[in-house]
C-alpha cells in the first residue's frame, strides 16, 4: 500500500491522519518508575562529585560538592566573557546562571542588544575589542538575520566548546559561606534535576548584574546614580569675559558630546548644579576638538 493511500484509508477508518506508536509503553505501565529511579536518571545530568545524603530540610535534592578555580554566578554578558577568558587561560570554570539560557539582559528573553562602543552608530567605527568582538564577527557572519535565539545559540556554543568550564544552567546560586571576610562556599540550586551544587572555588566572580553574590557574601557595596544631572560649560575669551557654551539639566548620560560654533577660548569651566542622588559629582574627561 502507498503512502497516500495508507493515510487516506487510517483518516477515514478513524478521523485522526497521524498514528505514533509508542514502543515499550506496556512495560513501562507493568514497572512504573520509582522517585529513586527518577532521581538516578536526573544524577546522570549532574556535573560528576562526590554527592552526599539530601539535606534533611531538602529530602528530594542530593549534595553534590564541586571545586573550580573560577566560580562564576551570573551568564549574563560578564558571565560569559569572563567564563569563556579564563578557561581559555588554563583556569576550571563552574558558570551558574539561572535562565534557561545564556546572555542575560542581552539574550532572546530580554532582548537588549550590546550598542557598545559604537553608541548605536553615534561613533562610526568605534568597536570593542577582545571576546565581545569574536561574538559579534561570529554573529554578524552566522547570524545575518540578527536572531535573538541564534545569538543564545551563539552564546551556548562558545561556552560549551570550551572543555575547562562547566556550565550550570536553570541554577540559582543562592548563598555564600563566608569566614575572615572571604567566601568559602556557595551554594547553588536546580530544582529541575534536584541538585544542590556546594562549590568551593579560588576565585568568585559575581556577574548577576545586580551583586547579588557580593551581598550575600557582605561584600562592601556601592549604591546610587553618580552621574551629574544639571550642569554648564562656560568658556573665557581673550578679554576675560565669560560666556556659556552648552546648559543642561535632568543628564543621565556618562558620556555626553556637544558641538558648537567655533570659538576662541582661554579657559573652560564647567559648573555642576546638581546630581543624581550622590552627595559629590566627579567628571573624568572633557575633551575638546575643532
Ligand atoms: C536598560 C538597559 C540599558 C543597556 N545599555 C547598554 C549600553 O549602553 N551599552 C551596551 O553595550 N549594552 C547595553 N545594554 C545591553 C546589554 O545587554 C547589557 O549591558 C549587558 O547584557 C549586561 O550584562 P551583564 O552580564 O553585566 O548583566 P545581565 O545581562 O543582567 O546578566 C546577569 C545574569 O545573571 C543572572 N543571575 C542573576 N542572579 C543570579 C543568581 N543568583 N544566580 C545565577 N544567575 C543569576 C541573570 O539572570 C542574568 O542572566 C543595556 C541593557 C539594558 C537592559
């Protein structure tokens, strides 16, 4: 019988067009499996260490001890490049990240691309060097459509090429065992295989974007926007009089540019008035250009 024929005969014999035939199925029934069975397939999906009996107030999660020399909380951007240069310098990684997926504010979920250095096409030509720049080249070749998926995608395979870094997805890490102001462990969960992860490391490196490990771990911390919010240039010409150039308020910007008519200066001054909350502004360039 032919294809054709074989579906059109099923369709009519009983309304459905798809069969599946689901080999084992009656054994399966006759032995369900039990939670141990269950819990022995989801080891197999666990980094290999040495595992101990579940916490009493965790029962259905096994311990599992890991050590690294670079623990990374967070797969974020940070995450990433940092995981990715230091097993590329001979460093074991263990990279925790809680989604599903690598790339944090910049991955499918959140979908915020890197504009990095060149501002979104403010600065012709400018571009970031290092890891960041073999991702985006990797992108721009494989990625013509700019995919947020294939950009996760892209993100995955970095990673996972690398040999030295294990990578722990869908696993929050949650807290930090500190002594003499140095973390000794962390504690890192996934409910989905039903692992605690208990990780010793040299180094910890907090990349949750929001420091949430260098909290737990009572790391100091700073706080607040420390941009300057209103300020004024003004220039003094060969007279000595003084003139304003550029006055702007409510910046929330690092990096500002302003351009303006020639003139001819003999000094610059810029007058911070207020700023973003914190009680004293810094500026760490300005730069002139005719
Ligand atoms: C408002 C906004 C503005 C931006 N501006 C710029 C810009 O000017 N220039 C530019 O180049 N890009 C910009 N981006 C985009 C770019 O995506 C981010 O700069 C970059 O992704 C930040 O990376 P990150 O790794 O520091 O943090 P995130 O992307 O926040 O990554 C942190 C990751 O850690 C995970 N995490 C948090 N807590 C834990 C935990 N306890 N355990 C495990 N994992 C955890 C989070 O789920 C997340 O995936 C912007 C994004 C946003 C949202």
């Amino acid at each position: 019988m032919n294809r054709r024929k074989f579906l059109s005969l099923a369709g009519v014999a009983t309304s459905y067009s798809v069969f599946v035939r689901a080999d084992g199925l009656a054994e399966a029934q006759a032995a369900p499996l039990t939670r141990e069975d269950i819990s022995k397939a989801f080891d197999t999906v666990a980094p290999p260490g040495p595992s101990s009996a579940s916490p009493a107030h965790e029962p259905h999660m096994t311990l599992v001890d890991l050590s690294c020399d670079v623990f990374i909380a967070g797969g974020g951007m940070a995450g990433v490049c940092a995981a990715v240069a230091a097993a590329r310098h001979g460093a074991k990684v263990i990279l925790t990240q809680d989604r599903s997926r690598l790339g944090g504010n910049s991955s499918s979920e959140v979908k915020m691309h890197m504009v990095g250095a060149d501002c979104s096409g403010g600065r012709p030509g400018w571009r970031e060097g290092g890891l960041i720049e073999e991702f985006r080249l990797d992108d721009a070749a494989n990625n013509p459509h700019r995919s947020w998926e294939l950009w996760d995608l892209l993100l995955y395979d970095k990673v996972k090429s690398e040999p030295n870094i294990t990578l722990l997805l869908d696993s929050p890490r949650f807290s930090a065992e500190t002594k003499d102001n140095q973390i000794q462990r962390v504690m890192v969960r996934c409910d989905k295989t039903e692992h605690l992860y208990r990780i010793k490391s040299k180094i910890y490196l907090d990349c949750t974007g929001d420091c949430r490990l260098a909290l737990e771990a009572g790391a100091e911390l700073r706080r607040g926007r420390e941009t300057v919010r209103d300020y004024e240039l003004f220039y003094t010409d060969a007279a000595g009089q003084r003139h304003s150039l550029v006055k702007v308020a409510g910046n929330h910007q690092r990096l500002n540019r302003h351009s303006f008519a020639p003139v001819e200066a003999k000094s610059l001054r810029l007058q911070i008035s207020a700023t973003n909350g914190a009680e004293t502004a810094r500026v760490y360039e300005v730069r002139c250009y005719a």
